[in-house]
C-alpha cells in the first residue's frame, strides 16, 4: 500500500532530468519547512502518483519521454485538487499558455531565483489549502442539507403516525362516552378501552423511540 501524507500535511514532488537543479530546488524549499519528494523523470513521477497523495508538483516542462505537459494532465485526472508548477529553460508564449490551459498553477523560467521559486510554492500551497477548505464545507453543508431532509422526513413520519393513533383513541372515547343515555354493549366497551389501551401504549413506544434518536 501506498504510503499518504497525514491530513494538513504538504507533500511535494520535484520532476526534472537534471539532477543540480532538483537538489537546487530542493535547498529553495528547505527554509519553508518541506522536504520534496525528487524524481528526475516523468515515468518515475508516474510511481510516486500511484504511491503518494501530493498537495503541489514542481515539473520541469521538457524531459525525455513522459513530459511534464503529459504529467500534468495525469496528475489532475488523479487528483484535481494537486497544484501544478511548471519550469522550463525553454520559455515562451504558446507553452507558457498551454500548460496554463492544462491547469497549471503557475510558470517559471529556468533558472529562477530561489525567492522566486519560494514565493510560487507558498503561494501554491495556499491555493491548495484554499481548496480543499472550500471543498471540505461544501461537503459539510451536504451532509447538513442531507440530514435536515431526514429530519423533516423523519418528524413528518412520526407526526402522521401520533395523529392516527390519537384518531383510535378520539374514535373509541367517544364511543364510550358519547352513547346518548343507552347503555354500551359490553363488548364493544371491552374492545374499545383495549383499543385506547393498546394506542396509548404505541404513543409511548413513538416517545420514546423518539427521545432515543435525538438523545433526550
């Protein structure tokens, strides 16, 4: 099994064939408190997707085979909340906006400034957290919106089910009571208090099944 970074925590992976400026980078990221996963080719980026949960991916754009255009479209259909940084010594227009239309959280030439790289991945990670925060509430107010609809359903039900049991009770009183000065049968008497008996005593069983759900 693979192994996934704890809840809050920033894991990193830095792809780049050149094996100086994978180390470069990954001195630029030590006085932010991260220690990067370093991988110096796409297929090897590839593993670690399959292995690791990652928050940002630093990418060098060219590499030979998988290259970080391919990564980076791999990486959002694994995990559309991963923040993507792309680097390339071969910078220009139509590559800068095509890793952009791709997703790319942003885009640095080779070489750049180690505040400059610092400065991207802080503001990556924030974007991430960002995310995943508004993700977070909008699966809390789901869950809310899913459980007042149970409730109401649920009061609904019990509701409809005190209201019948009451119309036995009501029916049989009056019955009873409500006999015009002749006497009862005394069988229909009989039935009738074992009726209320019997509805008093669901009444009870509601009350209680209710007060058990909601704790009282």
């Amino acid at each position: 099994m693979g192994r996934l970074p704890e809840r809050g925590s920033m894991a990193i992976l830095v792809v780049d064939d050149d094996e100086e400026y994978l180390n470069y980078i990954s001195k630029a990221l030590t006085p932010l408190g991260h220690t990067p996963t370093l991988v110096s080719s796409g297929e090897a980026a590839y593993k670690e997707l399959d292995n690791c949960k990652y928050s940002l991916i630093l990418t060098d754009l060219r590499m030979p085979g998988i290259t970080g255009l391919q990564l980076l479209e791999s990486a959002r259909r694994i995990d559309p909340l991963t923040v993507t940084i792309v680097m390339t010594a071969y910078a220009s227009t139509d590559s800068a906006m095509e890793a952009i239309r791709l997703g790319a959280y942003d885009y640095l030439p080779k070489p750049s400034g180690v505040d400059v790289i610092q400065a991207s991945v802080r503001r990556g990670l924030e974007y991430y957290e960002l995310r995943r925060a508004l993700i977070e509430r909008n699966v809390q107010m789901e869950k809310f919106k899913r459980e007042s609809q149970e409730t109401v359903k649920f009061i609904q039900e019990i509701s409809s089910q005190l209201r019948n049991t009451l119309g036995v009770v009501k029916d049989c009183s009056s019955l009873i009571t409500e006999t015009g000065g002749k006497p009862l049968d005394p069988l229909d008497e009989a039935a009738s208090l074992l009726l209320i008996k019997e509805n008093t005593q669901l009444m009870s069983a509601i009350l209680d099944d209710l007060d058990s759900r909601h704790g009282a």
